[in-house]
C-alpha cells in the first residue's frame, strides 16, 4: 500500500503530452483566439453536466487541460486524468455517465451512448432546445477510460441535431492518446 501511495505521489502527465499542447503553445496574435494549459490536478472535467464542483474529483493525482475559444462561440478541449487506481478511473466514468444522463433543464440536456474504445467508452452531447426542438448551440464530447485514465475530448459550438458525425474529429483524438496512454497510465495492471 505504500509503495502505491508512493508511486501515485510520483505520477504527472509530462510537457507536450497532450496532443493539442504543441498547438498552444504556438503564439497567436489574434484577440478572438485563446489557448490555455493547465496542469492544475483539482481541474473541473471538461465534460461536466450541472457543473459539479467534486465530479471526477476523488482519486486523482494528476490532470492535465488543454482548452482552445474562438470568439464568439467555438471551443474545443483536451483533458488527460490519471487517477490512483483503475477502480478510481472507473467510478468517474460511471459518475459522469450518470451526471450527463440525469442533468437536463428546460433549455438544455445532455445525452450518453457507449462507444467502442479503450477499456471503455462514451459520446456525451449537450444540446440546447427551443419549444421542444433542437436550437442552435451545443457541445459534442468523447470519454474515453484506458486503465487508470480518463481521456476526454469535447467540442463546443453552433450544432444543430445531434449526429454521429459529430463526434468524429474527438473520436480520432481519444483514439491517439490510447495508443500512448500507457506511458504514464497503470496499463499493465488493468484487468480489461
């Protein structure tokens, strides 16, 4: 148990990890263009219904979060956690699974379906509605667990219905990080 403990201490997700970071740390000069890095371990997930200040909290001992906004309403996000155990990864995908499925509002609601990648997978949309029918404006995420981490890839803009096209370019993203994730995920000791 100490050596765990030890180890987990030990864990961080190294600089240029991330597929996007390359990208952002490009300078821009374009004031309706940001990127922003964080490798802030308590980081909200960048799919979080209702916003849920502790969802996906318990058990972390890294994250790292790439986040792009382009002005006035588009932005795409990459975020890479690593938690102390597999069944810690597993317990935040099944509690965000159940907050994108209970979370909805008279305007906006989430949805969930299973998705084949990694140890397990998901889409998550959210979508917003207008007199009952889909409106402009909406997120389109993929969730993605490999052992004791979560991959998540969103994102965000003026979508119309949702779609399975919608998920393509994030799908293509979590399918990247799985083939590395193992250098820094516990992929040997995943039972899956």
């Amino acid at each position: 148990m100490l050596i765990s403990l030890v180890l987990a201490a030990a864990v961080s997700i190294p600089n240029g990890f991330l597929l996007s970071e390359k990208a952002a740390a490009v300078k821009d000069d374009d004031p309706e263009t940001s990127w922003s890095v964080s490798a802030r371990k308590t980081a909200p997930l960048v799919v979080d219904p209702c916003e849920r200040p502790k969802l996906g909290q318990a058990g972390r001992v890294a994250a790292k979060t790439v986040v792009y906004t382009a002005v006035p309403d588009y932005s795409k996000s990459e975020q890479v956690v690593l938690y102390a155990s597999e069944a810690a990864a597993r317990k935040a995908m099944k509690d965000l699974r159940a907050a994108a499925a209970g979370c909805r509002t008279a305007g906006y609601r989430y949805a969930v379906a299973p998705l084949t990648l990694g140890d397990e997978a998901m889409t998550v949309s959210g979508q917003s509605y207008q007199g009952g029918k889909p409106a402009i404006g909406g997120e389109r995420a993929v969730v993605a667990r490999r052992a004791n981490a979560l991959l998540l890839y969103t994102r965000a803009g003026e979508w119309g219905r949702p779609a399975k096209a919608d998920y393509r370019e994030q799908a293509k993203d979590a399918q990247r990080m799985l083939l590395k994730i193992c250098r820094i995920a516990r992929c040997e000791m995943s039972r899956s």
